[in-house]
C-alpha cells in the first residue's frame, strides 16, 4: 500500500508529427515544475517505487509538477531506431506538455541526461522558464582537449557494452549508478523491469550511445535564467567534474556538492532540500525521524502446512481473500499498513486502544476463512525509514507475536498500561524471554473488547 498522493493519471498530448507524448500533472502549489527525467523513464512505472513516489510528493508539496516521458520512452510512442529523437525534438516534447497544462512559466529540472535538453530549452526559451535546476547532469560525455572531465572513449565503450549486457536482465549496473541501493533486493527487482518497461533493449543500447556523443557545451554561456546546479562528489557514472564545469560555464550559476555516490535513482531527499530552498526560499523543515506508535504483527498459524493440503491455487486465493480482510479493518481502525511479509502485516497505529481492538478484530474475522492467526503488539519509538520502519519496538512486537499461541492476541506491560480504562480485558501469560531482546517481558492476552 502506497502511502501519500495517489498515482496521477496517465494523459497524452500529440505533437505536429502526430506523435502522442504522455505526461501526469499534478500537486497544486503555486509554482510551475517541469520535471525532465534521465533517457530511462516511464511515468508509470516510477510511481511503484515507494522512494520515487516519495521524491513526486515532496515535489508536489510547493508546485504544480508536470512529468512527461519523451518520445521513444516509456508510454509514449516509440520512434524508429534509425531516426532517434533530436535535442531540440526532445525539446519540442517538453514544450508540447507545457502548453497542454496551460503552463506558459515553469522552473525546471533536469536529472541526468535530462539536463541536456533542460539547458537547450532554457537557452532556447528563457520566457517559459522562472529557474532552472541541474542534477547530477552533464554538458558533455567524453573526454576532448578542451574538455579534461570528460571520460575517455575507452571507459565510454565499456559502459555502452555493459548497458547493452545487462538492460532488462540485471541490475548489477547499480553498482557504479546506485552504490547505496544495489544490494536490495526488491529495488534490483524493480529497476530491471522499470528498466524494460522504459524502452526496449535495442532502442536503450542506441539512445545510450546516443547520449555519449551528445555535447551542448556551445549553449551553456546563453542560459541566462537563475540556474542552480547540485551533484554528489563521489558519483562515478555522472562525474562531479561535469557539475563543476556547468556551474562554471552558466552565469551566475549557484553550485552544491553533496556527500554521495548515487547517480539514479534522483529520490536522495537532500537535493530537494536545495532544490526547494533555490524555487521557493525556504527550506523545509527536517521531518521527525522516531515517533511513538504501536506495533503490530500478523502471522497465519499453519501457513506452510494448509498451503501444501489445499494446493497453491486455492491456496492464494485464500490468502488474498485474508489480505483483503486484514486491510478492511485497518482502514476501519486507521491502521497503517508497513508491509506483508509472507502470510503475515505489520502496520502502525497512533493509538493503543485502536490497535488492540483491530487485531482482536482481525483475529475473529479470519475465523470465517477457516485459518487462526496470531497477533503482538508493542507501543514504543519506531524509526521511520521511508515508508519503512525499524528499531527495538518492531523486533519487540515481532518476538511478542512469535510467542502467542493459535487465535491469541499477546500485548506487552507498556499496551496493557495505555489501555486502562478502555474495557479490553487482558490475562496475565506470565513472563517470557523474547529473543534478541534483554531481561524478562510479561505479556498479557487479549480476551475480551469492547
């Protein structure tokens, strides 16, 4: 379950050639932005990663966003590998979607390969742009005379052979774009299929090769709108020195390095942090890191043994029947689901009285289905991570659900006292050793609500 903004919907608007280029709109802040992703993009696809999802929320809370996918990417319609797009085609796309929307002014960043038609556009139509924001982009690939960041042609053609090799069947690509994240597992899941959801493996070897050649290195002195460039000082593919040359060939251009290796995904929050500060004034606060909540786990007793009796088929149909039962009633007690793990939910509440009465709720209601559960729940300091959580209260809760018996619901001392006076019920179970965790744990089972 996502949480925040719900996915924009898809619209399209068709150029003079009769080519459709999809693009979302949406937030509703006051200020124009015209978001230009990398040569990878597809915009519906990108809202399944809960950290780019995050990255458009954040966005949309001081603008109107305007995405588009260009021409021979994602949901918008291919062109023939023989006739790639041209920069200013490229251009005309973002154009095309800005007069769609109605959007005669709008800031824009470019994110990577992005930049380059971000810098033509603004130079080519500083009328249409209030600022332009460069990230982790680039005037110029490879290496010239006149031109020492640049990479060598050598180290140019591995890495076209390297995207060639592995576009749509690995993410070990990640190592050298997205060092922080390439050991995930569900992100390297997602970015390969992203990856053949963007274009096909033909296409993305030749725009790739494409981009490499690419040099608008003649166009920088033109730009003359407020331009603020931000890059990581230890990114390998998008190296830092092709920021520090843009900042030096754009008038009055403001430069920030931040620590980091990450060239892709564009989700790193600190660059929206400048990024804000540099359309609006005003930074954001830092939003808080550890809050109070109540932890539940969910476990399906028998999982393994009733997948085997029923058979796989009816066995999923079984559990999404459960999935669908287990959610209803979190949104009935404003719980927030975090994540399903196998057969079973974690989710949070603000409030320990409604976190009880929703997993004794949960527990009858799965009775209907012929399958018992078992339930813990910890009130404590959680970690936020994103849309994910961490610290000692999850593991507590996860060690309270391990030990409750068939259909019981178990609650640590911290829940039994924040419930006083609620009317739930709880039996003392005595106290236990929860592992991983220090000293003696009395817990107390749900027996009655109101």
């Amino acid at each position: 379950m996502r949480l925040g903004r719900e996915q924009p919907e898809t619209q399209y608007a068709r150029s003079d050639e009769g080519l459709y280029v999809a693009y979302q709109v949406f937030g509703e802040g006051p200020l124009d932005i015209l978001f230009i992703p990398n040569w990878m993009s597809n915009v519906d696809v990108m809202w399944e990663e809960p950290s780019l999802a995050r990255y458009f929320d954040r966005l949309a809370s001081f603008g109107r966003v305007i995405c588009f996918d260009k021409r021979g990417t994602g949901v918008s319609d291919p062109v023939p590998l023989a006739s790639l797009p041209t920069i200013e085609q490229w251009m005309d796309d973002a154009r095309l979607v800005l007069d769609a929307v109605g959007s005669g002014r709008a800031a824009i960043i470019g994110d990577g390969e992005g930049g380059l038609m971000a810098m033509v556009f603004a130079a080519s139509h500083p009328q249409r742009l209030s600022a332009l924001a460069l990230v982790n982009a680039f005037a110029r690939w490879m290496r010239d005379d006149d031109y020492p960041v640049g990479m060598p042609t050598t180290t140019v053609r591995k890495l076209t052979d390297l995207y060639e090799q592995y576009w749509g069947v690995s993410a070990d690509m990640l190592q050298l774009t997205a060092p922080s994240v390439a050991e995930d597992p569900r992100f390297r899941k997602w970015f390969v299929r992203y990856q053949r959801l963007a274009m096909p493996r033909g296409a993305s070897s030749t725009m790739y090769r494409w981009v490499t050649r690419v040099d608008v290195r003649s166009v920088l002195p033109s730009i003359r709108v407020p331009t603020l460039v931000v890059h990581r000082a230890d990114n390998r593919h998008h190296r830092v020195g092709f920021g520090r040359y843009l900042a030096e060939q754009i008038p009055k251009a403001k430069y920030v390095e931040l620590p980091g290796a990450d060239s892709y995904p564009f989700h790193a929050g600190d660059f929206l942090d400048e990024i804000q500060e540099f359309l609006t004034g005003v930074r954001e606060a830092p939003a808080p890191d550890r809050i109070l909540a109540t932890v539940l786990f969910t476990d399906i007793v028998g999982s393994t043994e009733r997948a085997a009796e029923m058979g796989d088929e009816k066995w999923l149909d079984l559990r999404q029947t459960h999935h669908r039962l287990v959610r209803e009633y979190l949104e009935r007690f404003r719980g927030r689901e975090i994540e399903t793990a196998g057969d079973g939910f974690l989710a949070t509440f603000d409030g320990p009285t409604r976190a009880v009465t929703c997993a004794a709720a949960i527990a009858e209601g799965v009775r209907s289905l012929g399958v018992e559960l078992r339930a813990g729940l910890h009130t404590g300091e959680v970690e936020l991570r994103g849309e994910e959580i961490g610290g000692m209260a999850v593991n507590i809760a996860a060690r309270v659900t391990a030990a409750a018996d068939e259909g019981g619901v178990l609650v640590t001392h911290t829940v039994k006292d924040l419930v006083v006076g609620s009317g739930i019920e709880l039996a003392d179970r005595g106290s236990h050793q929860l592992k991983g965790v220090p000293g003696e744990w009395p817990l107390f089972e749900v027996t009655s609500v109101p």
